[in-house]
C-alpha cells in the first residue's frame, strides 16, 4: 500500500534535507583538532570545494618521515599541483625549505611533520629552524600556527636565545600574551633557584615543599609514565588535570585516587607526584616533557621543555 501523506502536511516538509557540505576550512579544522588531541583521524567528508586540498591535507596528516612520498592529487599544470610536486621534492631531497611555497595547508603540515622529525634525528641548524618556524607562523591554520609558536618557544628557552624570544614576542606576543609571560618568567628563573613546588611523595603520598635543587639529583625530569625518564633523574609525574588547590595539606579524593593509580607505572623507583598545575605554569612550565639540567648548587642550568626536550 502507497504510503499516505497527512493532509496537514506540506509535502515539501516530507522531504529529508539533505546535510549541507562543510567548507574546507572547517574540513580542515576536523582534521587539525585530531592531530592536536593525538586521535584518529575523523572520516572523509565530501567538502563543498576544495576537495582536491582536502585529500592532500588527509595524505599529509597521515605521512610519517620514510614512508612513500604523498600523492599528488591535483590536476596537472595548476598552481595546486606545482605546489604538491615541489614539496615533494623537498621531502625527497631534505633541501630548499625557504623557496617552498606554502599556500595549502598540506604542505605546510608536511613540512611542520618533516621538521619534528628533525628534531629528534638530526636537528637543524638553528637560523634554519628558526626560518621554517617563521614560515610556519605566517598565515595557515591556527592550530598549525600554535604548534609552530610553541615550537620556537621551546628552542629558545632550550638555548637560552633571548633575542629569538624578543622577535617571537613582537610578532605574536599580541596573540598569546599569557604564554608569553609564563615563558619569559622561565627565561627569567635558568640560571637561579627554581621556586619552592609543593609535591606528593610516591609511594607514601606526603606532601614536601622543595626547590627542583632539593631533590637529590642533578636532573628533574616532569613528565606523564609513558617516556623513558633519563638515568639518575628525579622523576615528577604532573596531575592531568592539576586542579588540586596548591596550599592544600592533602590530597583530595579525587586526586588521591590519580596518585594511586600511578603506583604500578613506578616498578619500585621513587617518584613526586604534582597536583596542583599554577605554580608550574606560572613559572613557565607548561609543556611536557620537561628535562631540567641543574648546577653543582642546585640552579636551573637549562631546561630542555616540549618539542625541545630529548
């Protein structure tokens, strides 16, 4: 039997709508917030236009330095495709970074993957990473532009290069004011004592306020389990969420519960545990892994955070 229409309906209204095609930019996004929050990648979607740049977005996200170069997807003779063909000669070759021409957002993540990789492989010389990170900076998804800024953020605490911090501060201090403080209280504090932090012992869960140079070691290591913590450091495992209050005597349930759970990731080592994240950030150290070098007095000697961090 025929389905019948309402009489009250128009039948227009009975037709489903069909969902609208999101724009690139927000395709692209999708893309970017994955990456950001370390998750898959979110299916493909059928953009209203562009979609040429979107698969080359969704190549880029997915290559991984030694892997086959990505393909090009745009038609040959267009601007897109002499863009593609030229950064994939880069990638193939591991020169001309400063005559790229990064006009779609997949080349720009090519060349920020090609750069992280160098970082742990075979660093590049300091004028040219700081040239890529410029370039990376200079327009393209915000997303990829926070990662660039952090990233030259890093070196230059790592370095100790105050001049770099000065022109990364004049051309995006406006942007992020609040990471800028943070990073030049840090720049700040190397070569001095650190602040006095209130941290939980592990296994036992007191509580002891102490400078980094009070720990007994001349390295500090601050980061999640998950990284190999380097020989003879002092380990401290930061809180996911640090919403302890700082001055508090004891842990709450909550975070009681997160200490706790770290126990089995220690194998027997002795560790701290930070709960409370304001203290930290509003030194600078924000960015995990951290490693922090001290002196034969227990001062910050240099403090290697983020992507800098071995």
């Amino acid at each position: 039997m025929p389905l019948m229409m309402p009489p009250f309906q128009a039948p227009s209204a009975a037709v489903a709508t069909l969902p609208e095609a999101p724009s690139l930019a927000d395709a692209e996004q999708s893309v970017f917030a994955a990456l950001d929050a370390d998750a898959p990648l979110p299916p493909p979607v059928q953009v209203a236009s562009g979609a040429r740049a979107y698969a080359w977005l969704r190549a880029a996200a997915r290559w991984k330095t030694g892997s086959g170069l990505p393909a090009n997807p745009f038609a040959k003779g267009t601007r897109e495709a002499e863009e593609a063909d030229a950064v994939r000669g880069f990638l193939a070759s591991d020169s001309g970074a400063a005559r790229l021409p990064l006009k779609l957002s997949g080349s720009r993540l090519l060349l920020w993957t090609w750069m992280r990789s160098r970082d742990r492989t075979a660093p590049l010389p300091r004028a040219e990473r700081a040239a890529i990170e410029d370039r990376l900076l200079d327009g393209g998804p915000d997303i990829l532009q926070g990662w660039a800024l952090r990233h030259a953020l890093c070196f230059a605490i790592a370095e100790r290069d105050n001049a770099r911090f000065a022109a990364l501060k004049r051309a995006k201090g406006s942007e992020a004011p609040d990471t800028f403080v943070g990073v030049q209280s840090l720049l700040g504090l190397v070569g001095g004592p650190s602040p006095v932090f209130r941290l939980w012992q592990l296994p036992d869960l007191r509580y002891q306020d102490a400078t980094l140079g009070e720990l007994g070691a001349r390295r500090v290591w601050i980061c999640p389990p998950g990284f190999p913590v380097p020989p003879g450091a002092a380990w401290i495992i930061p809180s996911a969420t640090g919403d302890q209050n700082g001055r508090e005597t004891g842990l709450d349930l909550n975070m009681k519960a997160e200490a706790e759970a770290l126990l089995p990731a220690l194998k027997g080592r002795a560790a701290w545990f930070a709960a409370s994240r304001g203290d930290w950030e509003a030194a600078g150290l924000a960015w995990f892994p951290i490693l922090i070098e001290l002196d034969k007095d227990g001062n910050l000697a240099s403090v290697k955070m983020g992507d800098a961090a071995p």
